[in-house]
C-alpha cells in the first residue's frame, strides 16, 4: 500500500527556492515561466504539509536566506495585471481558439498559489522583514483584495449568479478565495506593526484607511450569508450551512480581521499616525455593536478594543502627529504598467502564437508534468478531512497502490475488502494505460 507523501526532502526544497526567479510580463504561459510555476506549487504543497506537521521552519529559512519573499510579491503582482490587462484582450482576438484551456487555467491559478504559500509563511516576523521595500507592494495588493470582499458583500449572496456561464462562476469563486488568503496576509502583516518601516503604517492607516475598511467587513461579512433561511459560512474552501448551535461561533475568517484591527487600533504607533477625525471615528464606532460577551468569550483580548472603542466615544484624539519624512512608496506595479503600458495586444498575440496554442505533443509533454506536479496522492494529503478507512471507517494513512482509490488502516482490511475492490481496482488501473495511449 501507499504511504500519505509528507514534506520534500531539506535539499530538494532548496534547490526550488534557489530556482524561484522573476518573470517578464510576456513571458507568461510559456515554458521558462511554467517551470516557475512548478516550483511555486511544490513549495506552496510543501509549505502546508510542513505546516500541518510543524515543520515549516525550513521553508521559512531557506525564502529569507535566498531573498525569495520579494520575487514572489513580484510575480504575484504580475500575473494579477496580465489577469487585468491581457487576458481580456487575450480572449477577444479571432485567432485565440486554443486546443485545451487548462494553460490558461494555470496562469489564473498560478496568483492563487503565491498567495497561498505567502499565507503559510507570513506568520513568521523574519518573512515579514525579509520582504524589505516590496512590503508596501503587498499592503497594496492585500487592500485592493479587501476592496473587492466589501463591494462582494453588497452585491453578492453565497454564492456567483445562477445565470452565469461556468467559466465566470469558476472564476468568481477563485477570486473570493484568493481574496481571504490576501485577508489572512495583512493581519500577519498587522502583527508587526511595531517593526514595519514608517511608510508602511503610513500606507495602510491613512493611504488605504484599512481600520474603516476591516470594520466594514465585520459590518458585511462577505464569507457569511442567509440562503433560503439558513445561515451559511465559508470555512475550508466551501461554502457550509451553519447549525443553530454554531451561529454565534466565531470563525477563523471573523478572527483574522479582528486580530487585524486589534493590531492596527490599539498599537500606540498606530495610534498616533491615525486621523481620528469624524467619518473614521463614526465607521470605527460602529463595530461596539458586534462586541457581544459572546464573542469576547471567544476572544478575549477584545476586551481592549471594547475599552478603546469606549474612550474614543467620549473623547476627541489629538490629530496625528506630523513628521518631516522622505516616504517610500511601491514601485513594482507602477514598473510593471509603465514598461508594458500600451502592448497588452502586443503581448497577447504573443502568447497566443508561443503559450496557448501548444501542438498534440507539447499538450501531452504539459500534461504529464502537471499530473506529477498535481498528483492525487498530493491532493490527497491536502485534503482538509483525513481519508477513512474503506472497512471499518477509522482515519486511515495507506491506500491500494494499484488503483490509488481507496484507503485502508492495515494491511489485514485491504485483504478483507479485496474480493469487492478487485472489479473496480482491475478497472481504474486500466485508466492511466488509455492515457498513455492517446
């Protein structure tokens, strides 16, 4: 039987984060750039098995030793503009009439990797300072995905448009997903206020105001809705109806944007930069109403900012102190826009001719090296709920490693089990074989 796969060997990881490197703009989709995005996955599979285990030290050693953390802002930033920029125009040109759309669907999914794996290290204060300059790149990146969870609220339900075509659900639903991974990031990013340069904080208390914009997410919740009379949550990648027993239960998305605002309200520094003045101070008092004692049995350091939100109601802060300073500002977008600025069909044509319209045996080539990029015994160990056992249900670590369909907890129930899998086993091993073949 099979083993669940765990954590790449030390080397092997090091060899990935030393290949990580910058891409340009039009080299997207192409083979130099698919490389990138295989190692980005490994690593982005690799951080979460490490997390899962307690192992992601490593990970976090190796992207601050080899300075990868500001290669992966950059590549983050850049696959969000070709999304932006060229893929629309991409889509409207009479020769863009690909064999297979998945190496489209790579690209959009390559911004959600980055994001991913930046969430798995951004807990760690060293990957938050080895970011460096392009920090303030990233607050941007996060506030304009906070941007888009507000306006989703007022507009959106549980989920996209009933009437809508399966490619635009498909890439609503990525989007909201790579939005509350760019939620979790800028409170990792808040919890080192005290450490972030001067011109960071400036970026998101006054630049961004993202205390008005995190009070406005407990205000609309976008990852909680009403459908049909039942309250549901977005927990784990999926949308779930929430029992009556739970419904007052915080989440861990409810608690990243108070964390969020904890960091960034009550932190002296912040304090002082803030603009106290009328609008913030009546959108800031509007989160007393959510400050219930059931919730601050959930977390009790809310109990500081309930103690805040009560001073600020009865007194009038000074205004922020104003220092003399030479502010930074990001520069990577700016640079991206500015050396593209007036190509996008330019490039699209490019990457219609060179990335998207790959022959019979390029497809094949691609597809093989996907399968062992994304393969099922991965996806497996990814899994949020632990496979059981096909017998007797317990969790259960190996499975058939003929058919890699079903899991088993010992050796003794696979061979209890066998004459009933055997017609199904004979078949999904007959599978991979057809591939091969075509």
């Amino acid at each position: 039987m099979a083993a669940v796969p765990g954590p790449l060997p030390p080397a092997e990881a090091e060899a990935l984060v030393r290949a990580l490197q910058g891409t340009e703009l039009r080299d997207i989709g192409g083979q130099g750039w698919l490389r990138q995005h295989e190692y980005v996955e490994k690593l982005n599979m690799h951080g979460i098995l490490s997390a899962s285990a307690g192992q992601e030290q490593l990970l976090t050693e190796l992207l601050v030793t080899h300075a990868k953390i500001p290669v992966l802002i950059g590549e983050l930033i850049s696959v969000e503009i070709w999304k932006h920029k060229v893929f629309p125009v991409l889509c409207r040109l009479e020769d863009f009439k690909p064999r297979s759309t998945f190496p489209i669907y790579v690209v959009l999914h390559h911004e959600a990797s980055i994001i991913n794996l930046l969430e798995t290290v951004f807990f760690y204060r060293e990957i938050c300072e080895s970011a460096e300059d392009s920090i303030l790149d990233l607050i941007d990146y996060c506030h304009r995905k906070l941007t888009l969870l507000a306006a989703r609220s007022l507009f959106m339900g549980c989920s996209p448009g009933s009437s809508w075509p399966p490619q635009r659900k498909q890439a609503e639903t990525m989007e909201f997903e790579i939005s509350l991974k760019a939620l979790s990031v800028l409170r990792f990013i808040t919890d080192q206020v005290e450490s972030l340069p001067l011109s960071a904080l400036t970026r998101m208390l006054n630049t961004h105001n993202l205390p008005c914009l995190l009070a406005e997410l407990v205000e609309h919740c976008p990852w909680s809705c009403w459908e049909s009379g039942k309250l549901k949550k977005f927990e784990n990648g999926t949308w779930h109806v929430v029992p009556p027993e739970d419904q007052v239960k915080m989440t861990k998305l409810d608690g990243q944007v108070w964390l969020a605002l904890l960091n960034l309200l009550l932190s002296p520094e912040c304090q002082r930069k803030y603009r106290f003045d009328g609008f913030n101070k009546s959108q800031l008092l509007k989160l007393r109403a959510f400050l219930t004692d059931v919730l601050i049995d959930q977390l009790p350091n809310l109990v500081e900012m309930q103690r805040f939100l009560s001073y600020l109601a009865v007194t009038e802060p000074a205004p922020p102190k104003k220092d003399l300073i030479l502010e930074q500002v990001p520069i990577i977008r700016d640079h991206i826009l500015k050396k593209n600025s007036g190509k996008w069909e330019a490039i699209a044509k490019h990457q219609v001719k060179h990335a998207f319209s790959p022959s019979e045996e390029e497809l094949k080539f691609q597809a093989r090296r996907w399968a062992q990029t994304y393969s099922l015994d991965m996806m497996e160990a990814l899994a949020p709920d632990k496979p059981r056992c096909r017998v007797c249900g317990v969790e259960a670590a190996k499975r058939c490693s003929r058919c890699r369909n079903e899991w088993y907890c010992t050796r003794a129930c696979q061979v209890q089990h066998w004459q009933k899998h055997k017609p199904a086993c004979n078949l999904m091993a007959e599978v991979p074989r057809s591939v091969d073949d075509l």
